[in-house]
C-alpha cells in the first residue's frame, strides 16, 4: 500500500494515447463482419420530467469484431478444434463460447512495445499486400533499442491508418493489405507476448486478390499460441512521438461467450 | 523516459481488480434501455478454408446504456440544454451529438477512491431506496481514511450486487435502490471529482415507487458540473480487501456522438 | 382474362378482416424469441433538402417469430431431422437454411376455416392450459356448419387476446395457455390442411408450470406433416361477426433460409 | 356470404404472382438506410428437448426501408410539414410516429395495374436516370389496352430488377436510376390511384450524379396526395406473361408509428 502513494503519484505527468480509431457507421469493415450503427431511441424532447429534465439514449448494432477490437482465442478453429484441442462445435453449443469466450479473456495491464516498420523502412506507410517478417521485427528492436520480453504486448505498426477513409483501400480485399507473415508470427510465440495488435482489419497479411481465403497468422497466434489479436489500432501518435515502449493497458468488454470486444486500449509513459 | 522503466517496474506486482459486471443477455435492464443480445453470425464448420481453419463471430445488439457504462454528458438536458448552456436539440440534430458525445468523454486515468458505505453501517447491503448522504460519504472517507482530491474518481458501494440475479429487484422499479442524493451529489461537485461511480444501473437513490419520475443527481452532475457517471459496477472484490485508494482506468468506446458506452472499468494497486 | 374482371368487380365490395397484432415494443414475447423494437435513424429536421423536404426511417430489430408470424418448416426439427428427414445440421451450415427456410414457404391464398371454440363453450375465452382437442373442433365445425377440406386454412379461435395487455399472462409460462391437443393436431393432419394458425404465442396448449419444455404438436405439424404455423393472431373480429368461411391471404416475407416471418394475415369475405 | 363461396371457387383457379424481391443480407441497400442481416440465435442441437426435437430462431437486423417495402406517410414532410399539414416534429416526438404511422396504412386489396414501359419502348431495361413521363403512362395504357381508374393500384415497370445482383448499378447513386418523374406524379394523383409502386430502391427518377438530394415524386406522393408508395418491386414474371391487370394485395406489417414495412404484394388473375 506504500508503493500505491509511489503509484498514482508517479502517474500524475502520466501521457495517455489513445490507440483506437473511432467508432461511427462510415468505418471500414470486413467482409465478414457487420458495421457500426447506432440509432437514438430516445431524444432530449421526447419525455419531460417535472423538473424539466430529459434524456437521449441509442440502440447499439455492431459486430463484436468491429473497429478497434480484441479477438477471443474462440474466434479461430483449426480442424475442428480450438486452443488447448478443445471441440469448437462443442463449445459454441448453445449460441455463444462455453470456453475461451471473451469473458475469459484476462484484462491486459503490462509492458508494451511498439515497432515501427514503416520508419524502419524509411517510408510513410507499407505497400498493400507487403508481408511484415521475422526479420523486420528484428531490426525494429535493434533501430529502437527495444527488447520483447515474455508477457510483452507487441503493437506492429504499418501505417495503414492513412487509408482509414478510403473504405475499399483499407479493407484491401483486392488490392490487398501489409501485416506480419508467418515468420513473424512465430518471432512473436517464441518470444512467448502476451498479445498482439496491428493497424488493419485482418492483422496479418493479405496478398492482393487473395482476400481473407486463408489466415494462417490468425491460426497459429490464437489457436495453437493463445495469443489473442487486436486489430484497427491507431499507432500513429506513438509513431510520431517516437515512444517505443510503455505501459499498456486494455480492457475488453466482458461478453459472456463472446469471440470479441470492441475496445479502447492505451499506451501510457511518465 | 527513464521514468518509463519505474513505471513498469513497478506495475510488475500490480494487482488489477476488474469493476464490471459481465455482459449476457440475462443481465438486469433499466426500463429505459435495450438489453444485451448477440447472436452467432457465423459458427465453426460453417465455412472452412483450405487449411482446415474455420471462424465464428457474432452479431451483437444493446443500448449504449446496458451493463456496467458510462454517461456522457449528452445523455441528460435540462430545460433543452446540455451542459454549458448549449442547445440538446441542436446538438442531437442528425441522429447523433454534435456536441458533448461520447468521443469527447476522455480517457479516465487517474486516482481514485472507494467509498464503502455499507462498511460503514455494519451491513452487508444498504437498504431499497436508501439515500446516501453527503454525511455518509464524510464518515466513510473517515473510516477508510482517505481524501477526496479534484480530479479523483469516487466510487461509491451500496452492496447492490447481491441483487444481481434477481433482476426485479435490481433494477427495483417499485422497490426502489439505495444511492447517493442530492447532498452527496453536492459533496462530489464541491470537490470537483473527475467521475464517479456505484453500483446500481440508476446510480442515484431511487426511491420506492418513484421509478425514474425524476433523477436530480444525473442532472446536477451531468447538466451542472460535468461530471460523467459510471453505473453498474461491481465494487465488491475491492470491498473484501480493504482496497479503499487505486489508480483507476477507464477507457469507453470511442462511439462518435454516443449518449454512453458500456465500460470495463478497472482499479490497480501496487 | 374475362373472369379477371368478374374476379375485381366481385371484390369491389370486399370486407377485409385484419388477423394480425400490432408491432411495437411493449408486445408479449415468448421467453425463446427477442422482441419488437425500433429506433429512429433520422427524424424530419435532421437532413432538409433544397426544396424543404425531409426524411425518417428506422432501424428495427426483431425476432423473426416476434408478434403475429408464420414458422417456417426449419423452425423445429426431430432427432436432428427435419421435414422429409433432411438433417438439420445440413441444413442449417452456413448459418441460415439450405432447405426448408423461409424463402419456400409459398404465399397462402385458400379457403380459409375460423373455428370458435369459445363460443362453442359459450365462454369468452378459454382456461389457461386448456387442450383444445379433435372432439371440439368436430363440434365447432357442426355448430358453425363448416367443413375443412384439404387445402384449407384453419384458424382456431381461443379468445386469448383478452390477456394481450397482460404480458405475464399471455405467455403463460406458468400459467399455462390454451391450445390444440396432439389429437387436434392429429384432425388436421388428417384432413391435410395448408396452414393453421392460433391466437397464442406457442399456438399449441401450454400446461400449467411446464413452459415449453414439450412442443409435440410443433413437431407433428412441422416436421412429420409440413403443416407451417401461424401464431398471435387476432381472430375477436372474425368471431364478432360470426365469420366462419372467408378467403385467407398471407405474404409471408421472403427471407431466405430464415425460420419464421412476421405477417399481416387477412380473411376476405365478399 | 353466398358470394363467399363464389368468391373462393372462383379463386381455386387463382394464378398468384409474387412481386417481391427476396431478403438476405447481399441485397442492394439504399445509401440512407440499414440492410437486411439475420443471425440464428438458436440452432437446431443447441437445446434437446426430452422428445428428441430442437428449434431454431434468429434474431433480425433491418431498416424499415430494406428489400421490397412500402412507404408510410410520415416517411417524408416538405417545410416540416406531413400529409394534411401535421407538424412532423410534433408526431414523431418519442421516437415514433403519432399519427400517419404504418398502423395507420390500411391493407391494400384492390385492382391493380401494370404499366411496362420497356414494352412500350421496346427495350429489355430502360437507361439509368431515364425519366418515366405522364406520357409514358398514357400510351403504356393505349399499348396494354388498360386504363387507371381511382382507387387502382398502379405499378410501373422499369426492368431494373435485371441489375439486382450488380448492387452499385441497381442503387445507382452515380449512374441514376430510371422512375417516374413529376409529370408522372401528376398523372397518377390526378387519377386518385390508391398506391402505386416501381422496381427501384428510390421509385422516382435518379438522375446521374444527383444521387437522392432531390426527391420531388415522394413529395407529391406522400406529403401532397396521401400515396403510398412500394419499392424494389420486381414486375418481371408480370411482364412475361403480358399481365396488365389484376387483383393487387398487399399486407404491410402494423408497425406502430413506423415509417416503412418490408412487404410481399402479390397480384392475383383468374
């Protein structure tokens, strides 16, 4: 309880980012996933309390994977089965995740890293449908004199958010999307993270044309790692302010057997 | 930057307490609101790729008020104003605020306090319709010892939880709910907290018969100060350990010209 | 092409019965099915356009068997098969159904039959949990001097809409609710009937405190005898009037794979 | 009641032709209003009952405008002004109609008429952004040897449904859609037609580039003639079997205070 003085004290010049991208209904979406839609039930006007007050409140529609998100280990199966070899037909039973749903997905309070592929490069965002590897994770670290530990989160930047208002380029169903290939998804089990984000809809690459037709990052991370994938982020305030490592925080939506959350994660420095 | 390396040194023994209630469609409802459904779009084996891999993901319909969350300050008018005198119907024009909405609501990081009034009375829950004062808050900052500071989050525990499966009596329509009144709503703004929250979906005091005819405290601290309120929280884990001071965490849905947003709100100690 | 016209003039003075209930939020609903509810996207006011004009459309979100609706044969299934011993799992991949769904249900447009089983009790509404059986609709048919026929529609009355307002009562999950018996289901199964329809929300007797654990007239009329379901309908006016034989018209919506429909079904009499 | 069974021998012979489009989730959506999306809350497996049968049921997503639908009244207001000259703020205070609303749309069964005016021009679809003209009408009347008379329904026919899978196209939003223009709308308001409807999302003419700042038809229709108006109709199977006349029905949803219903009109020879 001394260090809970040293604690919030310390975070008094606490520098909060917000990592998210809004939410409204013009946002990029995936093929596979409903939008965003909110609808007001009620306005200011509509019910007068005596004392002249009145409220407003909205009907919510939306994919649980939409917009800045967090996918439940749930989400992906692999021959039937999901993490830990547990029956996937089995678990959804009933409409909704008896296992590994959102509501057993652990709040995220730990170190994170971000890693800035696009200024490693030199170059303002990655070409659509360029495969982030093993390699360029690598020489981030090295160029930000950073290291990932075991229970890191790792933020993969890619520039992406430049396209966020260009619905058919960011969702890159044909002209496709960058995002950490296969190498770097084993770059990041073996180094054992605790989660994973990126700034696209699919996280991982998405080779021109190919569309969604194979996931193999998606595999590998949730399924057999039991890393859980945040997708949609917004890294480009870190980027800007060169902030490579920071406490990160993240805290989904306890949804009862659900695959997924929208959430709002943050990186915090002092 | 060096500073970075105490800060996630420290949190390396953070003890994290998760605040919310979780998310299913069984979950108590205010009368005013929409309840929590979703819906698997998608299942296991309903589409599976070359690999063997296969999704599932939901549909997910709710109010922006349903479960734990927060009200942002479009939520309540007065008198066809909206804090800061500005006009609720302007602002809504659109489907959607303007002004005041839920993408203004800034991250909440900061110290907070909880307030546990049942302790102090020696029960283990406060009374249906049972008005916390500006005394009690007083008394239980006493016991606890600890301050109240400008820009602390108070949390305030009436025990209401227990209630929790018995949605009539939750939401206590006729029953009425314990929470604070007008004199600890005056006893939050004089020391110009940064948010506060409680247990119950209403937050203030409901009194017995009464439903939400009126909601005095929503409009002195929403209309008046400014202050959002978070409701439904579940404080009773940091009741059972004696956490009375944490650094509380925040971070609502970036949901453009929202009226709320539901929240996984947490308190960390060190 | 003649007979078209003998066909409109005949209807210039046509009486159209209304069968259905209204659609709004307040309407009981069965424990298994979400309810009716819409919100507004836009108001007039929100968007004028040049000339002045403005728009209002709404979201809805519903139960597909929310209000008065028709089952499609893929509601309900047997020992994992449905109609015609079609698997159910099948049918149901991909997260709407390949057979059976609401796509083929054809339009009605038959004789239709409204047997009044009150006033052949000489009551105004039937006890809750009472099983309307084979005998009562054979007397119905004898005191209203009607005959079913194969193709027709039959329509039992029940009175139920008295408790309409009442939702605890209306759906009777421990009250029970009055309905066709297996051996009324057996009598229009035998006289091979188009489509049936009822005034209930489960359409077939409820028993006192069993809730829907047993649905065995479902089960006879849709999956072993490809009878569709009508339920909460209105049938007071019909029986006001003492309409026992009427043309019976129903457009069930298109969905496609879907398991029910909300209709407006009508009788015309000429 | 002898008629009656004129009536319904008569229509043993009935031809019924469904003039709707079916609802799923693909279907063209117009830019101001929500799709149609359905997810199975339950699916057959989920809960076995004791006698071996299971159920299945979704939950519905829709806009009150979606697929095949027709328009209330209230739908649209010139100078914030309804039909009759009712204050469109006043009636849709509380989120849904007071008066005007779909519950107050009567149940359309009346003679019906279709015009095809790609016949009477000799093309299989007319040109995007092609105006229909009261001249049009006239001479599609000559061809087809039918005239309007008050209280008719009349539908006009465009051959649009031919671009239903191509969304961009059938929307239109640059490219224009083809519909009645004002002098159309005179036309038919001068001949008092109960309602009217067309294959197209928006009715009237869109013409290229204008996308729907302008809709002066529903003006005429809606707020100065008390018309309702069907959309997204499809009249193709009419057309080829040179249908022109009929018994038109159509059973919209009594959705209290709604703007719009999905619908399934069907028209009806003998």
């Amino acid at each position: 309880m001394p260090t809970n003085g040293a604690l919030w004290k310390l975070l008094a010049d606490a520098r909060v980012y917000d990592l998210s991208q809004p939410l409204q209904q013009s946002i990029p979406v995936s093929p596979n996933h409903p939008g965003f839609r909110m609808a007001l039930l009620r306005r200011h006007g509509d019910m007068v309390r005596a004392d002249g007050s009145s409220a407003s409140n909205e009907l919510i529609v939306m994919g649980a994977h939409t917009g800045t998100h967090i996918d439940a280990l749930c989400h992906v199966s692999l021959n039937g089965l999901l993490y830990g070899g547990q029956d996937a037909n089995e678990a959804q039973k009933g409409g909704l995740f008896s296992v590994l749903g959102m509501d057993t997905v652990p709040i995220v309070f730990c170190r994170g890293v971000m890693l800035d592929i696009p200024a490693l490069l030199g170059v303002e965002v990655l070409g659509a449908g360029m495969p982030i590897t093993s390699e360029h994770l690598s020489k981030a670290c090295e160029r930000q004199g950073v290291e990932v530990s075991p229970g890191d989160a790792v933020l993969i930047r890619s520039g992406w958010p430049k396209y966020w208002n260009d619905s058919e380029t960011f969702v890159g169903l044909s002209g496709g999307v960058p995002g950490p290939d296969e190498s770097a998804a084993a770059w990041l089990t073996n180094r054992r993270v605790r989660v994973t984000g990126a700034e696209t809809i699919a996280y991982e690459c998405i080779y021109p044309g190919r569309g969604h037709s194979l996931l193999p990052v998606h595999r590998k991370l949730l399924v057999e790692s039991a890393i859980c994938i945040i997708e949609s982020m917004n890294l480009t305030e870190l980027a800007r302010e060169n902030v490579s490592e920071f406490l990160f925080v993240l805290t989904p939506l306890k949804i009862v057997g659900g695959t997924g959350s929208p959430v709002r994660p943050i990186a915090v420095v002092s």
